[in-house]
C-alpha cells in the first residue's frame, strides 16, 4: 500500500491533479476532517469499521471532492 502525501495545497490547480491521479489510480482520499472520499469499488477493501467514516462515489471528480470536502474560500475550480 502506498501513501501520497499532500500538505496544504493551494485551491485550483494543485487540487486539480490530486483529484484526477485518486480517480486514474483507483485511490482514496482522506479530507483533513476525516472523511475518506473512494471510489464505490473499493468498499470491500477497506478495513473493517472505515466504511462508517467514508463516502463512496462511481468516479473521483472535482465536483464531488467539492461536496465532500468544502466549503472553501475560493472554489476550485
């Protein structure tokens, strides 16, 4: 298992990538509140009890990581 560590981004682009590369490599991501946003194929991965803390969608876009993870300051788009 491989972890890709991003600490405080900036809004817009650098977003952006993340967004895209979870959603290519079938990934996960951990919202600083806690939410782990996943694609719905990986619920039978995750360990036991996670899927309480998680929200699963069809596809990782950055109009759903907005839902999940916002509100922010600026949009980020």
């Amino acid at each position: 298992m491989g972890v890709i560590g991003v600490e405080r981004p900036q809004v817009g682009d650098v977003w952006k990538v993340i967004v895209e590369l979870a959603d290519r490599l079938g990934a996960g991501i951990l919202i600083p509140h806690g939410t782990f946003l996943c694609r719905e194929d990986m619920r039978a991965h995750l360990p036991e009890g996670m899927e309480n803390d998680s929200v699963f969608v069809p596809e990782i876009n950055l109009e759903v990581f907005e839902r999940v993870a916002g509100p922010f300051v600026y949009p980020l788009t």
